[in-house]
C-alpha cells in the first residue's frame, strides 16, 4: 500500500508511546526488526484528516525504541539516529526520510523528556509533539499550557490521553499539517538540560503540595512554588492536594521494602506462574480435544494411505502441535503487558537485578526465566525486553534449561518408578529437579558471560514511572501481535519439525511378523468368546505397532545411536523415545508406550505400568534404578525440543545459536547422566 505520510513516535522509555500508537494504529499493526539489528519496531496504519475517521489518507506509523537521548551509545539511541536521518527503516520497509516525527512526551516528567525534544527538534525534520498522560498530570496538579509549550518549540503540542483516547483526533489533525520548527535548542548537554528546564518553567504551573520530578540539569525533586514566566500558564482547578507522586511513594514503600518487597514480588510471580500454568490448560485441552477429533474424522473419511496419514498425522497432528502451545503465550504476554502498565513490572526487574547479577543476568532476565516454567518458547520471546543484547542472547541461551511443563510426564514416569509408594519422597524428587534446572541455568549464564558473551553489562538504569490502572486496550493488543508473530514464525518451524519426524516414526511400512498374522487368524475363529476375540485382535494391534515402530527409520536412528547412549545405561528402545522427543519432551512417554507395549495411549490404564516394567531384548527391565536416575537427570538439562531451538535461531538472530544451545545443553546432560549412572548404587 502507498502511503502518504510516514510517522515516526519516538520519546523516553515509559511515556505511554506505545499505548499511544495502539490508540492510533489498533490492529492494523505488524512487528518487525531493523536490518542488522536485534532492535524491534512495530509499524501499523492510520488515517488523518476527514471526520470522525471517514475518508482523509492512509499514513504510516512506525514506533521507535524509547530511549532517553539520541546521543547515547546504545543500539536502541543508534537506530533513531539512523532512522530520523533516513537511512534505515524496519525490515521490508522502504529507506527514506521520515515525513513527521510525532515526540511523545509524560506531561508529568516534561523536564527530562524535553531533552529528547529538543534534540529532534535539533534535526529539522517537521515535528509534533504529543503531551501524554495529561489526565495523570491533571489529577497530580500540575498544569501546562500547551500554547506556551508550542511557542518554546516552535511546533504543535497537543494534550493526549492514550489510555482514554482524549486529543488523538487533534493529534492525527497536527501530524497532517506538521512544520518543522523555527527553535534551534542548544547542541551542548548542559546547555540542553538548561534550555529543558526553561521550557519547563515557562509553561507549567504547580498546585500547592504537588512533587516536581526533577529535571536532567536539576536534582531538586521539589518545585511547588514554581510559577509561570510571565504568569501565562493557565491557573489550576480543583486539583487535589495529594499527587501521584505521594501516591507512589507509599506504595513503593512496601513494593521495594527490602524485607516486604521479595515476597510480595514473590507472591505476584507464583500468582503469575500458577495463571499460566493452571488456567492456559484449559483452553489448550481444547485444542487437543478438536485436533484430535479432526484427525480421526480424517481417518474415518479418507481412504487408508499416504495421503490420510499425511494429512492427519503429519500435517493436522503439526498445526495442533503448534496451535497448543498459544494458550500460554498469549497469557503470559497479557499478564506481562497488565503488570508492566502498572509500573510494577520496572520494580520487579529492580529487586531481581541484585539476585541476577552475580550470574551475569539483568533483572530484566528474571520474567524470561520465570515464564520457561510453563514453556520455554514464551519465555525466550520474553527476552525481547531484556535491553542489552548480551544479556538477552544468555538469557535466550539458559531459558531453557528452566523445567518447563512438557518434562512433566517424564518426570511422573521415573519419579513413579524410583519412589513407588512413597509419594513424599517423589515430591522431593520433583522439587529437586526444578532446582537443578533453575541451577543449570543460572551457572551457563554465569559461564557464558565471562566466556563467548564476555563483556560488561549494562547498568541496571531504569526510571521508574508512576502507579496506574493497566490498559486492557494495550495488552489485548500486545497479546494478539505477539501472537500471531508466534505462529507465523516458530509456528512454521514446528509444523515441520512435526511433519518430518512424523514420517520417520511412520515409514518405511513392513509387514507384520508371523505372530501377529496368527494372531489376527485366531481372533476371527468364530468359536472364540467375542471378548477373548477382542482383546486377542487389540494384543495382536499392538503388537504390529510396535513391530512397526522398531522398522521405521526412527527405530533405525535409534538402533544407530544407541551405542553412544549406551554408557548411559539405554537400550535401543530409549534411545528411540529420546530421539522422537525432540519433537516436544512429553512425545517420550507415548513413544515408549508405542515401542514397549504397542499402545499409543499412554493414559491407558494398566498402560504406564506395562511401560515400567518393559525388558530389554535379552529380558532384563529397561528401567533399572540407576538407568532411571541418569534419564531423570538427562531430561531435566537436555536440549530435548526442536520447536524451542526454531525460536532461538529466530530470537536471538541465528542458527548458529540454536546449534550451540542444543551443543551447550545436551553435552551438560550426558555428562551429568553418565555421572550420576555410575554413582548411584
């Protein structure tokens, strides 16, 4: 589509520029990245001129990383740069001058977003200039006259509330007849944070008690008694006494209390966990419920063949795979969206900084980590927010050794197996192994910055905004744009990573043993009892699954690898299952189900006890203790979903990064298995 205008919002890091842009833009809005880049911008349409949004053009909005000055020697400051001087646009964007830039400021922290301003401003590019949470800064009783704010800039200022929609129409008006300013601020630091501070004394007037956030150049945090220049600005109304800023003080007062504030942030983080864990359930039952109803009616309405399987068992049995996994993320980038709104979300990352750091890790890594405990794929798309790529790239690294709800079955099987009778020491066993997980995690991430990710990190430099009611506006949005940036990449990834280890768990196709043959022959035998005949025909089923699944060329790999498993303890037979389970970890208990007693479902009952007792070939059981404990211990470190190394290749701007990951993490696994094989007794 060809656009008329090209809009770019750009400001300080929580100035509401992104609910802004949600405002102006809603759905129609995609996600991309800078070429070259880790840095993400979204770009969406909107419409300016006409009335009452009919008619008037198309125009494009781009929202820019936040950032508290252009000049800063950061990625995010460098690619506003490069973009206000056209020369880089998002990927798949066209390069080019931008036609507005739309400066998003807090109309209750003006001082320090004026410096951003002025250095826009600095660049001669026709400008507007968005007064952000004016509602906020009304009720907090401060006052600003945006005529005079306009004068000082030389450009339009217009109040906005994002949040309610207040001004966004006068603000679409402004962007369609922009000018580029007649102001030139100074171009030294000092002489920037001094112009700020004048503009800022120029058009705000303070009611009695309200807090003044101080300005770059003015460390006073308290200005009640500033007035206007020339007594201009307009004179307060009703305004309440108490400001924000009190307001969010004596919340933070008990948020960031060092004794209070962990285990109030600890109980926000379980109520986090336990949503994501518990209530994504359902709707992902759901959708295996009607996946699984689709393939069987496929079943049932095509005739037997490649083409049936193909598309039941490969390609619907894929998108399921994919479209299971989107409960959860969709939850957890809501819930994040809703915490960050409220500005706890910044105290959070503050408090887990000083636990983190000794481990080379940002507070900011802390919801990633906490997230892989549902599903590493939401937890590593998480790591978007970590600012410093170093740190994201270790956090994408460690996410997922997390112990993440596909281990779960696994961790049934075995801990059944070790602590029959004795749930107790089971549950023991369970904690252990998130333990282990979360400890794996936080020593590579300790190894890998002071190796391949050396260097030091950034500071923890986060300014914490004010407290507000969430917008459900914007996380609806955050949600559904996440989303469906899931499903069109990883979930492509998935798919095929399904389809083709579906096809080898399903081909070559061979005829059935000798046994199952005679088998099937005695069941038809009219004479037989129709229930001996049943369970006779079932047995004789089964049997040709397991057949099947020992010839097919997931068998064979398996029959293949299984000496480099073998100091392991595993037979052919879990070397298989772990093979298949790259595909997701819970495919290992169906797949030993498959290979060890023919049933394809595990939740079978007798099922899981048939698989506990299988034997090896030469009849000794496969699950020995000491077996147990290394595959135990193998699945809480590996590497064991392909789905996950799709996204990291994808998150962290490479393959060569999923390849170490799956290197990095698989090699920790075998080394601790082989350990702890030969010291159990």
């Amino acid at each position: 589509m060809a656009f008329s205008k090209r809009v770019v919002l750009l400001g300080n890091p929580n100035t509401g520029k992104t609910t802004l842009f949600n405002r102006l833009c809603g759905l129609r809005a995609k996600t991309s990245n800078f070429p070259g880049t880790t840095q993400e911008a979204r770009v969406g349409e909107t419409r300016i001129g006409g009335a009452g949004g009919a008619g008037g053009v198309v125009v494009e909005v781009i929202d820019l990383p936040g950032v508290y000055s252009l000049e800063l020697e950061q990625s995010e400051a460098a690619v506003c740069r490069e973009v206000l001087a056209g020369r880089l646009m998002p990927r798949g964007e066209r390069a080019g001058d931008p036609d507005v830039a739309c400066v998003v400021l807090d109309a209750a922290n003006l001082p320090r977003n004026l410096v951003v301003a002025g250095e826009v401003l600095r660049r001669r590019l026709p400008t507007v200039v968005a007064l952000n949470m004016i509602d906020l800064a009304r009720r907090d009783g401060v006052e600003i006259d945006s005529g005079v704010l306009s004068e000082r800039l030389g450009c339009a200022v217009v109040p906005v509330s994002a949040r309610s929609g207040e001004g966004v129409r006068s603000l679409q008006d402004a962007i369609a007849s922009a000018r580029v300013t007649n102001i030139t601020p100074p171009g030294s630091v000092e002489g920037l944070e001094a112009w700020a501070d004048g503009v800022y004394a120029a058009c705000v007037r303070l009611a009695p008690g309200a807090v003044r956030h101080a300005g770059p150049g003015d460390p006073s945090a308290h200005a009640g008694d500033v007035g206007p220049v020339g007594g201009r600005a307009a004179s307060p109304h009703g305004l309440r006494a108490r400001t924000q800023a009190d307001t969010t003080d004596r919340i933070d007062r008990v948020t960031m209390n060092p004794a209070l504030g962990p285990v109030l942030l600890a109980g926000v983080m379980a109520a986090l966990f336990w949503s994501i864990f518990s209530l994504a359930t359902y709707p992902m039952d759901w959708i295996d419920w009607f996946f699984g109803a689709v393939v069987a009616r496929v079943h049932e309405n095509l005739p037997e063949g490649i083409l049936a399987d193909l598309l039941a068992d490969g390609v619907l049995a894929g998108v399921g795979a994919t479209v299971i996994f989107l409960p959860q993320i969709a939850l957890l980038f809501f819930l994040i969206s809703l915490l960050e709104d409220t500005g706890y979300l910044a105290r959070a990352a503050m408090m887990m900084d000083r636990l983190l750091r000794p481990f080379g890790l940002p507070g900011h890594a802390f919801v990633p980590l906490l997230g892989s405990h549902a599903c590493a794929l939401p937890g590593i798309m998480a790591a978007r927010a970590v600012p410093d790529r170093h740190d994201r790239l270790a956090t994408i690294l460690v996410a997922p050794f997390v112990t993440c709800s596909a281990r779960l079955p696994v961790y049934v099987l075995l801990t059944g197996l070790l602590f029959r009778g004795e749930p107790l020491k089971a549950s023991v066993a369970f904690v252990g192994c998130y333990a282990l997980g979360l400890a794996a995690a936080l020593v590579s991430a300790m190894i890998a910055r002071r190796t391949i990710l050396r260097g030091s990190s950034r500071p923890m430099a986060l300014e914490l905004p004010t407290y507000k009611l969430p917008s459900l506006r914007t996380a609806l949005a955050t949600t559904i744009d996440r989303s469906w940036v899931f499903l069109r990449n990883a979930g492509t990834n998935i798919l095929a990573i399904c389809v083709v280890l579906w096809w080898l768990g399903a081909y070559p196709k061979v005829d059935p043993p000798g046994e199952v043959a005679q088998m099937r022959e005695r069941a038809a035998d009219p004479a037989l009892p129709p229930d001996e005949a049943a369970s006779l025909a079932a047995d004789a089923d089964h049997a040709e699954a397991r057949h099947a699944r020992a010839r097919s060329f997931a068998g064979r790999l398996g029959h293949a690898i299984q000496p480099v498993f073998a100091p392991l303890g595993f037979d052919w037979q879990l070397s298989v299952g772990v093979l298949t389970s790259f595909a997701a970890r819970e495919v290992f208990v169906s797949t030993m189900a498959v290979v060890t007693t023919g049933r394809e479902d595990a939740e079978e009952e007798g099922v899981m006890e048939m698989v506990r007792e299988a034997t090896r070939e030469d009849g000794s059981p496969i699950f020995t203790r000491r077996v147990a404990w290394a595959l135990l211990v193998y699945y809480v470190l590996a590497m064991q979903c392909l789905p996950t190394l799709a996204v990291t290749a994808r998150e962290a701007g490479g393959a060569r990064w999923a390849f170490l990951q799956l290197a990095w993490m698989c090699g920790v696994a075998y080394l601790a298995a082989l350990g702890v094989y030969h010291l159990v007794a």
